[in-house]
C-alpha cells in the first residue's frame, strides 16, 4: 500500500539477501521477536532475498549468528540514507539549500495585495490603512495573520458585513461586503454616483447635488446609476465630477421560500461505532482498510493529527495521520401536522424576510402561500415595501 511505502522511506530499510541451509529456522527466529521482514522471494533453496527496516537488520544479524547463515545488503533506500550520502557533499548541498531559500523566500512573500468588493470604500484607502500596520507588499506570508487583518478592517469599517481574506500563492485578496454607509460617514472629497442597491419600481427621486437619470415608474435593477456624479460643463463642454447627494424611494419586493417534507426521517444513534485508520497528504486521504463499514446508515466523523509536529518553526507538515470514525444512527418515519407545519413555515419565512429589511422600510404588502407537492410543503412569503433604494458608489474614473 502507498502509505506504508512512504512511512517505509521515510524511515529506511535495506535490501538484504540471507544465504544458509537453515532459512526456515532464521524467519521463525525472526517473528518470534518479532522483527519484521516483507517482501520475502525465494531464489533457490539456500537463497532468501527480503526488506527489512534499520532496526530490523540489526537485530536479524545476531539470528543469522545463531543459525548459521549469511548476510548481505544489497541496497540501502530511504531518507536516512539520503542524508548521509549528501554529508559526503557539503558544497553541492549548500547550493542547494541556498537555492531552496531563494525559492522560498520568494515564493514566501506578499507581492500584491488585491481589493475586492470596495464600491463605496476607495482602494488606496483601505491599503494605506494596510501599510500603516505594517501590512504591505513584501512581507511574509507567515507572518500574515488573517484574523488580526480582519480585526484591522472591523475596527475601521464598521459597515463591512463581510470580510474574507485569503492567500493564494504571492497574492493578498481581500474581499469585503459593504453595507450602506450612512452620509455621516461619507468621505465628501471623492465623487460618487448613487446607484440601486437592489431592484425596485421608482416612487420619488430627490437629488440633492448631482442629476437624477430616473423618473417616477422606471423599473431599475440592481446597480443601476440613479444620481450620476458626472456633469455636463456647459460652458467649456467638459465633465466635472461631483459628490452625488440624495434620496430615491422604490417599490420593492421580498420573497423567501420554505420548503419541509410532511413526512421526515428523524435520525438517531444507535451506540455502535466503527473506526479505521489512515494518512492524509495534502487534501487526499489514504485508509488503512479494515473491512466495510458494517452499518447501511451511518454518520462519518474525521480527525486528523500531525505526523510530525513543526509548529514551533511555524512549519505545517503535509502528511497527518487520520482517524475516521462512523457511527451508525436507525432513521425513523414522522408525520407532522400539516396545519402546525404550515403556521411554522410561515413565521421562519417572515423571520428570513425581517432580517433583510433595512431600517425605515414601510410594509406595504404582505402575501402567504401554500402548495403541497408529494411529500413537500412549499411556504413563500412576500413583502413589498417603499424603501430608499440609493447607495454610494465611489467613480473611479470617468468612464465609471
């Protein structure tokens, strides 16, 4: 099996080849104390080649004493053995370790920091506030801690409903999720647009500073500009760019479905546990098997352990050893009450509508429905209301 292979080479084993007239009673020494041997091909009647690890030829050499037979080693395969051939070439190794540090250093440093999802929050804003602690292009990438970069982020914009950050290979990608930013807290030196934050059937426009490009009963999706910050000069027939200011009032709709079986399986464990082990390198597993699952419905649990803890040298090591666990559970059949389920699916849907619903919003309508379908109750609930519907986007440049 490969997972043995490799535990085998990382810790080294010879190949040894065993010649006497006593070759049974040698493996018979041998697994009495219990050195193990693989790999075993008989040559001739006097001639055993075999595998054994390090350990196990050393302790094989005073049997082989004992039984009257001889012993050689015809090849030497593993890390260990690696190791001592390169002491033998210091410079040649020098170089390559130098080499190798380069590699890594290089691939080992931030090279480009990428901001993504910033429409109201300028770029150079969010990197200079970056740099100013100490995160920037050509630092390390361990020294990087995510969380305290989302901390930074949090801190400073309190509006970012999300915040992802990632490292894939020499690149820093931030990616964020801006709510509306109330005008308080709008930077008045950038242009801007007011764009729709969602699709809506325009009621009232009322632009402040900036051109309304909407009319009352328009339909207008989801960033479409409704107040450009870009203007017409008259005079020298040139644009200028200004900070859009005002309120845009649409006719909006919420919609949320919820789907439920009248007839459920509900889960339970049984007690019974199954357990198999393996290795894992990188993102594929490799099992030890140790015959089928004996359970038709089971749930699986994995848990993994380091193989070789590097985590003072701030080193993951790639191969873990795993322990996966399946615990079998018996599935029963439940009937709910179709008029309890109904009021339930009602009141979780208004739930995920309520939690979508800015602050102002006035309810206009609200509308239940209800199909059974086989098994399945399907619940939508939707609500229309008049909201202002305007966000800011920054204008990047004039095409924007």
């Amino acid at each position: 099996m490969l997972a043995i292979k490799i535990w085998n080479y990382f810790k080294g084993y010879v190949i040894i080849r065993v010649e006497g007239l006593t070759l049974e009673r040698l493996l018979n020494l041998a697994a009495t104390y219990n050195i193990y041997l693989w790999d075993i091909k008989r040559h001739s009647n006097i001639v055993l080649e075999m595998k054994s690890s390090i350990k196990g030829f050393k302790e094989l050499r005073e049997i082989v004493k004992k039984v009257g037979c001889r012993v050689e080693i015809k090849e030497k395969i593993g890390f260990p053995f690696v190791i001592m051939k390169l002491r033998e070439r210091k410079m040649l190794v020098a170089g390559f370790l130098l080499f190798l540090m380069t590699i890594f250093l290089l691939t080992s440093t931030i090279w480009k920091v990428e901001i993504l999802g910033n429409e109201q929050t300028p770029k150079e804003e969010i990197i200079s506030l970056l740099k100013s602690n100490n995160i920037s292009i050509g630092k390390l990438k361990f020294n990087m801690e995510k969380e305290a970069i989302k901390d930074i982020l949090i801190d400073n914009y309190d509006y970012f409903s999300f915040i992802s950050v990632n490292i894939k290979g020499t690149k820093l990608i931030i990616e964020v999720k801006e709510e509306d930013l109330p005008p308080e807290k709008i930077d008045k030196s950038y242009p801007c647009h007011i764009v729709a934050k969602k699709k809506g059937v325009i009621v009232k426009v009322i632009p402040k500073n900036g051109k309304a490009v909407v009319e009352k009963g328009g339909v207008v999706n989801e960033g479409e500009i409704l107040i450009t910050g870009i203007l017409n000069n008259e005079n020298t027939q040139e644009y200028i760019l200004v900070h859009a200011e005002g309120e845009i009032l649409a006719l909006t709709r919420y919609s949320s479905i919820i789907k439920e079986p009248i007839i459920k399986n509900e889960e339970k464990y049984t007690g019974k546990v199954h357990k198999q082990k393996g290795i894992k390198i990188k993102d594929k597993g490799i099992m030890f098997m140790k015959g089928s699952i004996p359970f038709s419905n089971y749930k699986e649990f994995e848990v993994e352990k380091d193989l070789i803890n590097l985590e003072k040298w701030g080193i993951e090591f790639p191969i873990k050893r795993v322990e996966y666990e399946y615990r079998e559970v018996e599935i029963k059949e439940v009937k709910q009450n179709i008029d309890f389920l109904k009021e339930a699916t009602q009141i979780q849907a208004t739930k995920e509508i309520n939690k979508e619903l800015p602050e102002g919003a006035q309810i206009q309508s609200k509308t239940t429905r209800h199909q059974v379908d086989d098994n399945i109750l399907t619940t939508q609930v939707i609500v229309e209301t008049i909201e202002d519907i305007g966000r800011k986007q920054i204008i990047e440049n004039k095409e924007d």
